[in-house]
C-alpha cells in the first residue's frame, strides 16, 4: 500500500508516472497540474501564480534561511494588520502591485483622468459642504483655493457632479492620525458640481507625508535604503450619474518627493501648479487672506459603458 485512499499505487494513478513527479525541472509543471479541478479563472492565476513563484526561487536559488525570513515576515506583516491598519496593503503598496492593479483595471485610453491608489485614509464619509466652504476647520495652514470643471470627454460640462475630497493637513497628517489634536472631519468634504460642473471650495497646502514605517513594511525599506515618503497631494473621487467614478490624487508641483513617492502613485498628467495669487479683490470673494494660493484642476470622467 502507498497509503492513497483508493490503495492503488502512485504510478498507477491516471497521469502519474516518473514524467509527472516533482523535480527541480519540473516543479511548476506539476504544482499547476494539480489544480486542473478548479474554474478556468482560478486555474489560470494559480497556474501563473506557481510559475512565476517557481521561477523566482530558482532564479535566486533561495535559501532555507532566506525562506525562514520570508515566512516570519509574511507572519508578522499579518500580525500587524487589524481594523484600523492594513501591513499587506502596504506591503503590496510599497512593492507597486497596488498601483499597477489600478492602473490595469482603469485605463483611460488617455481621454479622461487618470486614475490613482485610494490610499488608506478614505476611512470616514466626507461631510457634505456648500461650494466655497472651507475644508480647513483648524484654519492652520497656508491658505490655497481649489476649483475646476468637470467635464465628459467630449469637453461638456457634468453638471451636479461629486467630489469627495480629503487630504493631510500642513503637518503631513490626516484627521484620523491625529483624533483630540485636529478636529474631526479636517479636511475632508463632499462637494456637488454647479449646473456648469464648476466647483470651488477652500482649503490650505497640503504637506508630503510618511507611509506608516513602524512595522515589517517599514523594515523593508529600511533595509533597501528607501525612504516612506509620499508627496503632497489631494484626494478626489468624482462622480456623476451615467459616468464611471474617478478615484484620484492631485499632487503639488513643488512637493518634495514627486520622483520617488514610497507607493509609485504619482502620474504625471495629475501634477498640478499651485501657484501663489496676489489678488485682494479675488481673495475677498473668496474668503481668503490676500495673498493665496490657488489649486485649479478640471477633472475629465467616461461615460460608464452600456449595459449589455
Ligand atoms: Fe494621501
């Protein structure tokens, strides 16, 4: 007996044989043999998974101590993650596999705005706010205006569109970082488009900020000599009835860290100037101390496609 359940030799077995037992040579071959019971779609990414999994082991001929490694951080990065902290999300961040998902799955033919990660921040609904409102609650910061249209691809206007935006405040923190120390809801808002798909609303500058580097993510780049930073940038989602929704970042042209942002989120069609106004009337309309920044970004959506 071999101790199958149905008593009959390995060899026996329909596609046993020496051709078919694991091997160095074929070791990928076999592991996606073995998952032919599966749907097409799960096969298909396990088969790959394997293949590539396989190939680059043998390309590095890891060690058993490098493997003891990989697996105690694998462990760890796990028993970091809970409710409020995701340490693979971070890890898949850190390693570009975020961004090239989201890139893969929203491409935009270059017609509309490009897309960018989510990041971990969208935590809380934004509050929705009149046009003009200020975001900045705390009133810290260097005061900046942020307006834009949106528009179909075709360059008409999206009236009543949504833009929730959220974004870190001077320090380079979100509220949720900081709960007692900035109010709840700081720079956060949901705002609706006008009938001309114009919006406007005022903010501050926000500051480049670090990743979360405390944990095996951080030990990571630690030891490969990259730093957590991201650069500065707001949050957009925008949406509109009939149109797929945008998620996005506005980065700050001047930011520290626009060429090595620690999560590779940075597109260059979504860097924006913003440049300093020195303009009392404007500023006295928009309820800004003279002079302000100014942020403009028009965001361009598709429309969502036909139902089948
Ligand atoms: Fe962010």
């Amino acid at each position: 007996m071999d101790g199958s359940a149905d008593g009959r030799s390995a060899s026996s077995r329909a596609g046993d044989g020496p051709g078919t037992r694991f091997s160095e040579e074929r070791s990928a071959e076999v592991v996606a043999a073995s998952f032919a019971g599966a749907d097409d779609r799960l096969k298909r990414v396990l088969s790959s998974l394997v293949h590539h999994l396989h190939g680059f082991v043998k390309d590095v001929e890891l060690t058993e101590r490098e493997w003891e490694l990989a697996i105690d951080f694998l462990t760890r990065t796990g028993q970091r993650s809970d409710d409020r902290r995701q340490e693979f999300i971070l890890l898949s961040d850190v390693l570009g596999v975020s961004m090239l998902v989201e890139t893969i799955n929203h491409r935009t033919g270059g017609r509309s705005t490009e897309s960018t990660v989510l990041g971990p921040f969208h935590m809380v609904a934004s509050p929705p706010r009149a046009l003009g409102d200020t975001i900045a609650l705390d009133g810290r910061g260097t005061p900046c205006l942020v307006e834009g249209r949106v528009t179909g691809a075709d360059g008409r206007p999206v009236p009543g569109a949504r833009l929730d935006v959220w974004q870190a405040n001077a320090d380079g923190f979100y509220d949720v970082q900081q709960p007692g120390v900035q109010p709840e809801l700081n720079l956060r808002g949901l705002f609706t488009a006008d009938a001309d798909g114009r919006y406007w609303f005022r903010s501050i500058v926000p500051r480049y900020y670090p990743i979360p580097d405390d944990g095996p993510v951080g030990e990571l780049l630690a030891a490969t000599g990259r730093h957590p930073y991201r650069p500065a940038h707001l949050h957009f989602i925008v949406s509109a009835p009939g149109y797929r929704p945008v998620t996005t970042h506005v980065f700050v042209a001047d930011s520290q860290y626009l060429d090595s942002d620690a999560v590779f989120g940075v597109k260059d069609s979504l860097i924006r100037d913003v440049p300093e106004v020195d303009d009392p009337d404007r500023a006295a309309a928009a309820g800004l101390p003279n002079p302000f920044r100014c942020l403009t970004f028009d965001p361009v959506l598709l429309p969502e496609p036909a139902a089948d």
